[in-house]
DNA sequence: GGACAAATTAACCCGTTGGATAAATACTGT
DNA sequence: ACAGTATTTATCCAACGGGTTAATTTGTCC
C-alpha cells in the first residue's frame, strides 16, 4: 500500500487527524482554559484545517468535552493497572500515594483540565454520560486496604476511604498544580527534582504516620539536606 | 448635601466606583478565567461604562492583577489576625487548619483566582512586586509551633513547615476547588454542610495524627452517622 | 455665577473568532 | 478506468470583544 503514483498533495489519515487533533486540544484547553482556548491554534497545532476539527469531531464545546472525556479514560485506564491486594497495607499506601504523584507529574494537563472543570462547575462533565460510568476502582480498593489494615493491626483507625483518597490527590494536587504561584510565593523552585522528592517523601510520611501511628523513619526535618527518591516507582 | 436642583442623571463618586468595579473583576476573573471573562460584563456589574475601567484601573490585564493582587492582601491581612503563639502545639494546628478551610469556604473567588493564575503560570504574579513583598506569616508561625510541639514532646518530628503549610493548605484547597467535579464523581454533594464538617474532622484528624503519634478521637470511621460539626470555627 | 478640572456617558472602531459554505482532491470498490 | 464518497482546502462572514475618541455632566474653587 501507499503506492503513491504522483506528488500527493497530502494523504488521507481520518484516525491520526483526530488523534493529532485530540491532543492539540487537549493542549490548547489546559493551556489556557476554556475561554482562553483558540479553535483556530488548535487546528494549526494538529497540522489540520480548521474545518477538520468540525469534521472530525464537533464544535468548540464537542471538542473540550471530547478531550475530557480522554483524559479520565485515561486515568482510569491506569489506575485499574494498579493492584494493591496483593502488597501489605502500609506498603498499599505508599504505592497509592507513589502512583497518583507520578501520574500528576507526568499528566500536567491532566491537573489543568480538571481545574478548568471546575471553574465551570463540572457542567460539561455532568452531561458526560461517558465519564459518570468510569467509576474509579481507587475508593474499593483503599477500602479494602484499610480493612485488612484494621484487621492486621498495621492501622489504628478505619478512615472513609473516600475521605482518604480526596486526602491522597489533594496532598500531590494542590502541589502541583498551584507549584507556580506557590513557587514565586516561598521562592523556591517547588518543581525542581530535589524538592519533588522532598514533597512525595512528606506526602508518605505524613499519611502512613497518621495511620500506623509509628512515625516514619524518613519524615523530613526542617529542610532535610539530601533526599534519596522514593523507591517505587510504579506509573 | 445632595440637595438636587433638578434631577441628577449621575452623581460621582469615584472611591466607591474604584471599588465596585474591582469587585465586579473579582467576579468575573474568578466564574469565567482571565480568557473567558468579559470587560463589558464587568461594567455592567459594576453599574459602570465600560469606559471606567479603563479611567479607574486600566486595561482588561492590569484589571486582573488588582483583583489579583486584592485577593492576596486580603487573605494576609486576616492571617495576620491569628496568632498561634498561645495556643498549645496541638491547639494550634487545629486553629490553623479550621482557619485555612473557613476562610477557602468563605473566598470560593480566592481559589479560582489561584487556579486562574498557576493556569497563566504565574506569569502575572510574578510581575507584582506588591504581592511578592506580602509574606505570610504562617511558615514562621508553623515552624514555631513545631518547634515548641517537639520540645515539649506533643509533637514526634520535626516536620518541615512548608511542607506542612502546603500539606494544610492542599487537604481543604482540593476538596473545595474540586468539589464540583468530585462531587459528580462520588454522586454525593461535598458541599453540603454535613460533608463538609466531616471533612474539616478528617483533615484535622490526619494532621494531628501524623504530628502527635496519637489516634484521634474523632477519626471518621467508614461513612460515619452523623458528626458534629467542629469546635472552634476562628475565622 | 462662571470657569476649570474631574468624572461619567455615548458612540464608534477594528481586529479577532467561532462557525459555515462550497469547491477541490484523494481514496475505494467495481 | 471511472463513479461515488470521504477527506481536505480555500474563503467568507456576522457577531463579538477589547479598547478608544469625543462629547456631556458634575463638583469646586474664586
């Protein structure tokens, strides 16, 4: 195939055009929000034509929904790679922890499309029939975690695992996605690898101490001077 | 005064035109982002010609950053107003934290305004020299209560205070930013008042936890019943 | 009671933007 | 090789949006 007889002034692809169009997207709405957003930027940035983008997959508002709904499949797709059933519950804990840090680092536009969401009060993702259906394995996972951690005698305290796993993202979140203003705040590089270790490292302590109650060996001192990395990484 | 002749068509009152515009900003930066805000809305809010904005603050950028740079003297000066040096270390965390999660309920604008800004990547911000000069207090204040937690053993660690600080911050700032979405996810209203006093336990509860070594009381069990709402709302 | 500046309004300008239309070009099956 | 359809390009446009200009009104100081 593609035996190209002549020039061909360019060549069909329908699933890469919408592809590279669904990633420009994806780009140009968690670099500036949806207001910010420019429908015409995002056809340049697929290489396409403005028209394809309406072809291909709607209007302005299709393709932020489009793109919103990719990026929860996403996560979701990863998350159910993750098993903790078969790691004893502390260690359950700090692999939770050490995933959903890593995925929020490595999907920066993942953290921007939720808040640009939520500044629209999820009106968009409440009409999604799409994403209400992906439920995510996270809060029975962590609620079998703390049980068998009760059970074991690992854990003191049966948390709500819902509350536990707002706690987890929340702790990485915030970091991250607020790491410019609160960057320019402490005047610190808070994105720079020493201090993302340092933040992952305070993340784990601070949960598994609160949980086990024995205080973790590695909780950061006023500005540790050297932090190994964590150990796992999972994502 | 105000012995009007005839009928007045307007009356001027610059200060509280200033005021009301910015306020009217606030409004809008904070429900629809910089890209999605609209001038002319603003005016109108305002009760104003579009025209003021440009005669009391200036274009549609130096307008955000007064709302910007308004949001952050704001919240300083109310810091300010709390002082922890009294209180006994474990007092003061839960002060602390009651006072970050109040006032974030009490300023939903102050966190789309910081979203909004870390969407831009502080790219305003950073050229505000007024803000960079507002310290906050609390990383002083943190890094004292630790301290004296420490040494009059309440406290086990040593625990960074900036990354405490950032940890109390993002365990509300998340929940509430986020609430929205979350909310749709969880199909349970985080908003609503009992979700929220149980979240202002939990936080507490894990923080204090982690610090002191000991269970909390009142660590929420799965789905508790009903909770009452916490003790000390400062703010 | 008028002059002069400050405050406010009304009207308009013009580049941008989301969206639409129609024509051109490439692929597919027969 | 040809017809028919799928895909892409080239334009167009009406509404919008930020910003400006000029005229109008109000307060204040002599």
């Amino acid at each position: 195939m593609a035996k190209r007889k002549r020039v061909l002034k360019w060549q069909r692809d329908p699933e890469g055009m919408r592809l590279r169009i669904l990633e420009a997207a994806k780009q140009e709405f968690s670099a500036h929000g949806i207001g910010g957003a420019r429908v015409d930027r995002i056809a340049q940035e697929a290489g396409a034509n403005k028209r394809m983008l309406y072809y291909h997959v709607g209007n302005k508002e299709d393709l932020y929904l489009a793109v919103l709904e990719g990026a929860y499949e996403k996560i979701r797709a990863e998350e159910r790679e993750l098993d903790l059933e078969h790691l004893a519950p502390p260690e359950a804990i700090e692999r939770l922890i050490d995933f959903t840090w890593n995925y929020f680092i490595k999907n920066p536009e993942f953290l921007a499309l939720l808040n640009t969401e939520n500044l629209a009060k999820a009106k968009n993702l409440k009409r999604s029939t799409k994403v209400k259906s992906m439920h995510s394995p996270f809060v029975e996972m962590i609620r079998d975690v703390v049980r068998r951690g009760v059970a074991s005698g690992d854990f003191r305290v049966a948390v709500d695992p819902v509350q536990l796993y707002i706690s987890i993202a929340a702790l990485g979140f915030f970091y991250l996605s607020n790491s410019a203003t609160l960057s320019v705040i402490f005047g610190r590089d808070l994105l720079a690898k020493e201090a993302r270790d340092e933040r992952l490292q305070h993340m784990v302590a601070l949960v598994l101490a609160a949980l086990t109650g024995k205080p973790m060996p590695s909780f950061a001192k006023d500005k540790a001077p050297k932090l190994r990395s964590a150990a796992h990484h999972t994502a």
